[in-house]
C-alpha cells in the first residue's frame, strides 16, 4: 500500500542520516586531530596600491608615453619643487601642464595625458588591484593570502572594506594625519582562520619635532582553531625618497619609533611573546641599514624597544617598484625569526619596463612570504643558544631580555630545581652542537659573573 511504501522510504531516509551522521562524527574527530598537529602556517601579502588621490601620470617622476630624457625630467623636478610661490607641488592638480610646457612639446603632454587615463585612472585600476591581493605564487603554489597589508590605501570605505569582505577578509584601516592626504595604512584577514583581538597605531613624523604626517596601524589577531596562538602584525610608510642619505635618518628615526611603539601596544595587550609580522614600503634599499640605525638609537638612548629589533628578518625578493627613473626593492615582509620560520617567498616578475602599465595596475609590486610558526621549545632553545654565545666569549645575534634569560635557563635545568649541574650543563651542550666547547669554559665564564655556587652547581 501507499502508506507501506511511505514508511518504507522513511525508515530509508532515517538510516541514511544515521550513516552521514556517524561520517560527520568520525570526520569531526579526524579534524580535531589533523589541527592537534598541523603547523601553524601562513601566508602574508604585503602591497602599495598606489593610491587615487596621488595615482596620476602628471607628476615629474612618471610622465610615461612621453620618452622623457634626463635633463628633462630634472628640469621638470626643479619646477615642480620650486620653493614659494613659483613651486607647483601644493597646487590644486599639481600644477599640470605648467611645469611641463617648454619642456615637452604639446604632442608628448597629450601622450601622457593618455597613458595617464589608459592607465592610472582609478576606476581603470582598482578592481586590476584587489584581484592581484586575492592571488598570489609562494613556491609553486597559487592561493589566496591569510594576511593581506596595504599601503598607499584610500578610496577604503568606497572599495577596499567592502570588496574585501565580498572575499572572506576582515579588514581595518588606519588614515594618514595629514587632511591633504587621503590614504593610511591597511591590514586584512581571513575571517575563516583568524579573529581580531585588538587593533591600534601611532603617527609619527622624520623627527621629533616634525609635524606627524605618516602612520603606522597594529592588529592583533588569533588563531581560530587555536585561540591560545596569537600573532601580532604592524604595516607602515615611511619617508619617501629612498635615494636621498637625508632621507635615510629620518626613516632610521621613524623605523627606531615603530618598534618603541610596538613594545608599548604588545605592553597593553599581554602579548610580548606573541611573534610579530611587520610589512610595509620602507623607501629603504636595505632594511638592514635602518635596523642598524635603530639599535644604535636604542643603544645609545638606553631607550626600551620590542624584542623584534634584534630579531628581524626580511623575507627576500627582486626588485618591487620599477619606474623610468629608479628600479628598486623597498617593500618588505619582515619577521621576528626567534619566533616565526620562512617557509617560502613570493615568486616576482623581472620588470623591464615602468610600471604602472596594462599589466600591473601599481607603481610597486606585491610582495608575500609563507610563514609558520615555531615550536615553543625551539624557542627556548634558541634563548639558550643566544645566552651560551655570550657567556662562551662569542657574540650573540640578539640580546636577551630577563624573561628570555629565565626561559634559557629552564633549558638546562630540566628538572626544574632551580640549579644547574655539570652533568646538565655538558648535556645541554651537547644538545646545542657546540663542539670544542667543554662545561668548564662555561663554568668559568659564570664563576667570574659571580653565578656560580660553591658547590659548583
């Protein structure tokens, strides 16, 4: 009958969902152990999108479509950044044509007024943007990034909140303290792997006595299918002009201020031994110079600074910002090494020609790196091999704050009793692969600090 057969199918029905429930059960399981055991990688997109209010081909440092010469482009500099009322850099427009005509002949003005509109013309160039941040190469793989950073960002709550969310990503945004300047500084996430905790920033100036005119933006972020893993990450611009040795002290000041910052911002969120991602368009062609200067300052101040200072390292790559007058690498992943391990950086293109053009719709590249995570014995391991490379007459690659020094220490006092025997101590050596290096070295180095016990303990 009908109603047999009704009952037949449903008594079907319930085992089926009785079999798929069972499945989800055994899958869920099987999650929740793949996660026990999963590193804790990421990738993190790192890019100047050139912003709208200053993306136009009428300035002296583009001019593309026109073959500017040398002379000419210096010519065209000397009247743009003109002091008093001849200058043209502060005008409505930036001065166009004015400081071109005599220069360029009507013919070229018109050829870059339409590579400027083929080009550089937002409304050109924004959707081209945020599909280059959806994707991207690390190693042989094309994906979406987990952390994605912009600088040069304005036109946010018009495009960039919205369309990154349309995508997965949560996003926040800080501005520029100047009113003539629209854009600020950008971080986003996936909203699937992570979750936001507390976000902050600072504005700063090239000294300081200078009026603020750059930002830099903080986010601290979770792990959310491990709350307890944290990672703290901070974008910046710094001072342009990446050519200029004036310029270089005042981005070495503003790089020294970030990391003061920093120390504060994880002060206030308990986060110091959160590992640390910071990204940004340093206008340095080499990071490494102005973290030299920055630990100098921080030295010679006896000025407390985050523990990223002495642990930074960039993730490499070519050349990120190719224009007809420089062809150069100032866009950075950076990242605390103690902490965080590089697992693989973004395949970039050798550009020949300037850019922005039908290819790449900013002046600058993007630039990404793979991260993960390490292990919290690999940390203390790696305190303990900074605090052997000091007491043994070597030099180490990072100081060691007290709470690093009392993490080392638990290295070699496996037993948790507060001293440490010539038996652990050669073991530890032993297991730090220091050859040549004998416990009596050690002790000797301790017993002239004035660490050692009579007992030689």
């Amino acid at each position: 009958s009908i109603i047999q057969r009704q009952r037949r199918r449903l008594n079907a029905l319930e085992s089926r969902v009785l079999a798929q429930d069972a499945l989800l059960e055994r899958l869920t399981e099987r999650t929740a152990d793949l996660e026990r055991y999963a590193a804790k990688e990421f990738e993190v997109l790192h890019y100047n999108v050139l912003a709208n209010h200053s993306g136009t081909n009428m300035l002296p440092w583009f001019c593309y479509g026109a073959n500017v010469t040398k002379a000419e482009r210096e010519e065209m500099h000397q009247r743009f950044y003109a002091p008093g009322p001849d200058g043209m850099k502060q005008e409505r427009g930036k001065g166009w044509p004015r400081w071109a005509v005599g220069v360029l002949s009507p013919e070229r003005i018109a050829a870059v007024e339409a590579y400027n509109d083929a080009y550089f013309r937002w409304e050109n160039r924004c959707e081209r943007l945020y599909q280059a941040v959806r994707s991207h190469h690390v190693g042989c793989r094309e994906r979406e990034p987990d952390i994605i950073t912009l600088a040069e960002c304005d036109c946010y709550d018009s495009f960039w909140r919205a369309r990154l969310a349309q995508g997965g990503f949560d996003s926040t945004w800080r501005k520029r303290p100047r009113n003539v300047s629209a854009d600020g500084c950008a971080i986003a996430w996936r909203a699937r792997t992570f979750g936001l905790l507390a976000t902050g920033g600072y504005n700063f100036g090239s000294s300081m006595s200078r009026t603020a005119d750059r930002t830099c933006l903080f986010t601290l972020l979770h792990w959310r299918r491990d709350p307890t893993v944290r990672l703290l990450v901070a974008t910046t611009h710094l001072a342009r002009n990446p050519d200029s040795a004036r310029q270089l002290l005042a981005r070495g000041y503003q790089y020294g201020s970030l990391f003061r910052e920093l120390l504060s911002f994880a002060h206030r969120h308990n986060a110091m031994d959160v590992p640390v991602v910071l990204t940004g368009d340093l206008n340095a062609k080499d990071c490494d110079e102005l973290a030299g200067i920055a630990r100098a300052l921080a030295m010679l101040l006896s000025s407390p600074t985050h523990p990223l200072l002495w642990s930074v390292v960039d993730a490499p790559t070519p050349a990120t910002t190719v224009t007809e007058e420089r062809h150069l690498r100032i866009d950075y992943v950076l990242y605390q090494s103690e902490s965080l391990s590089l697992t693989g950086i973004s395949n970039l293109p050798r550009l020949r020609s300037p850019i922005p053009n039908a290819v790449h719709p900013s002046d600058h590249l993007p630039v990404s790196a793979r991260l993960v995570i390490r292990p919290h014995w690999a940390r203390i391991e790696d305190d303990a091999r900074q605090w052997l490379a000091c007491v043994s007459g070597n030099t180490a690659v990072r100081p060691l704050s007290g709470d690093a020094l009392r993490t080392a220490f638990t290295f070699f006092d496996k037993a948790g009793t507060g001293l440490v025997s010539p038996l652990q101590l050669e073991a530890g050596l032993q297991s730090l692969g220091f050859p040549g290096l004998d416990s009596s070295t050690v002790r000797a180095a301790l017993r002239q600090a004035g660490c050692e016990s009579e007992g030689g303990r």
